[in-house]
C-alpha cells in the first residue's frame, strides 16, 4: 500500500458527506468497539496493495469508520480498544473464559497464507497500522491496561456520558444490556429490513427483543455464550429460557442472578428445579456476563477519565 493510497484513504474519511453535528462535544458520543470492528472486517474485505499484500483490514476499518461517523454524526467518536491483560479479571473467576476463541479464517482472503501464524502476524501489523492513522484523526482513542473494551464502553455510558446520548457501535450482543433512554447500539449488519445495519433503542428492546435491557445479562447467564466458552445451564436454550424466565419481561425492574434463584425457589413447577440446581453455575455466569455494576479499580478510572479529556487532533 502506497502513501499515495494512505492518503487517498483519509482524504475519504474527510470528505464523506458534508458538516459533522457541532455542538458541544459529549451531546452525541459515538463509542466504537475496535477490536470487533478491525476483526470483523480484516475477516471480510480482500483488498491487496500494489505488491498483492492483503491491506483489508487497514481499508475496511477506515472505511466504515467514515461511512458510519458520516451516518451518525456524532458529536465526539471515541474508539475503545482491549487494553493489556483485559481478560485477567474474568480469568481469575474463570479460568476457561474465551480460552480456544477462534476467529473466522481465511474468510473472502485474496491470498492464502501458509500458516494460521502468518496470518495472525499480518493482522497484528494491520492493526498497528491502523492505530497509527486514529491517532492523527481528531478521534478519541482509548485502551486501558487489565481492562477490557466492553468494561469501558459500560463505564463510560452509565458514568461519564450517562445524561447525554451515546451510541455504542458493535455487532456483540452483551451491549443490549446498556441500552437506555440515552444509550443505544447499532449492529453494522445487514439485516432483511436494513442494509446499512440495526439500531437497537429501548423501545426495540421491549418490542422485539421482550426483554428489559439490563435483563439480558440473566439471559446470557442462564444460556452461556460460546463465543466466550462460557457454558449455559444443560438443556437450556435461549427460546426455553425467554418463555420460562418470567422476570425477563418486567420493563420496570432489572434483576441480577440472585434474584432469579429467589424467584425460581417460589417456583411450584418442577421446571425450575434445574434452574435451582444450576445456581451457581448461573450466579458465576453473571459474575461475568454483567456490564451494569462493573468492578473497576481507580487507576482504570483516572486512565479513562483523561483519555477523553485530552484534545483530539
């Protein structure tokens, strides 16, 4: 890839489609998860340069950085990246968390490569390489060592934006937990109704998803998430567990793991017995799954605050 392309990139970044809202800087904050955004597209998109070396991560990431800041228009965009030992935390409650975690290989590849390891090695200098471009936008980065992306995307949306409107732009669904009357997600997706992808608002999560926001985190707990090789209640499935699960529905009241037991102890129905016999196992799920009362020490905390505090270029 030339520097005459590098450039031809950012000049699209700027010129893609007119005046960004300019009011006061937190009125409409775009929250992007980088890591699922680069794989996402460093999985999908084939472009090579001049000397057919594959740049689609590169392409792809500034391209619907652009497209989607252009489509949102925010106020303020900040890029939340996994910082150092992020998983650390969920590792010490369990060890087998996102252990054997694979991302989708050799998907639409313009050029194969011969091992599994050069491809991660040609990811890593992507995203290097992209992180050096964000830098010189007038973007606000962040990556907070022993905490993860979605730790400070929660953060950030229940404490330092949580009277201005946020969205939070990525395809994992363990976001729809912070949706609000201030927060959303948007799913950059293609869905039947949507080509551009879907927003996800409180109304839709109670008319679509018939679950209150905070409430998905139960859901998630009782089901598991195998994508994080974290293993649901046996038997169980996201179908069972809506039509069971009563308190999923309660559009006033968010419940955690504790509160279900109780409540599945109230039970006469026998179903619920396996929900009993699980409890453990749901309360260490939730332990997990839950972006709502984050433990997050006060060097994370300070790390974050200044980061978006600090001008942007």
């Amino acid at each position: 890839m030339t520097n005459q392309r590098h450039i031809s990139i950012l000049e699209e970044i700027k010129k893609s489609g007119g005046d960004l809202d300019m009011g006061k800087p937190n009125d409409s904050v775009l929250l992007i998860d980088g890591m699922n955004t680069f794989i996402r597209v460093f999985s999908a998109i084939p472009t090579t340069n001049e000397d057919g070396i594959h740049v689609g991560g590169i392409v792809g990431f500034l391209r619907s950085l652009a497209f989607n800041i252009n489509m949102i228009r925010p106020t303020r965009t900040i890029i939340v990246f996994d910082g150092k030992g992020g998983s650390n935390r969920r590792r010490k409650i369990f060890p087998q968390y996102k252990m054997g975690r694979k991302m989708s290989y050799r998907l639409n590849r313009a050029n194969n490569y011969l091992t599994r390891e050069e491809e991660q090695k040609m990811m890593i200098r992507q995203l290097n390489r992209v992180v050096e471009y964000l830098e010189c936008l007038p973007i606000t980065l962040i990556n907070i060592e022993n905490n993860e992306a979605d730790d400070v995307i929660g953060y950030c949306t229940k404490h330092i934006f949580k009277n201005n409107k946020s969205t939070i732009m990525s395809t994992d669904k363990d976001f729809l937990q912070l949706v609000d009357e201030n927060t959303s997600v948007f799913r950059p997706v293609k869905t039947k109704t949507n080509k551009q992808g879907e927003f996800i608002d409180l109304e839709w999560m109670h008319q679509k998803e018939n679950i209150h926001p905070p409430n998905y985190a139960l859901l998630k707990a009782v089901v598991g998430d195998k994508s994080d090789n974290i293993q649901g209640v046996k038997g169980i499935g996201e179908k069972t567990a809506r039509n069971q699960i009563h308190l999923l529905w309660d559009s006033e009241k968010s419940y955690d793991a504790g509160d279900f037991i109780d409540w599945a102890k109230g039970r006469s129905e026998k179903k619920y017995q396996r929900y009993i016999e699980n409890e453990e196992l749901i309360k260490l799920n939730y332990s997990i799954v839950q972006l709502q009362e984050l433990e997050i020490s006060m060097t994370a905390i300070n790390a974050i605050d200044n980061s978006y505090k600090r001008d942007t270029p």
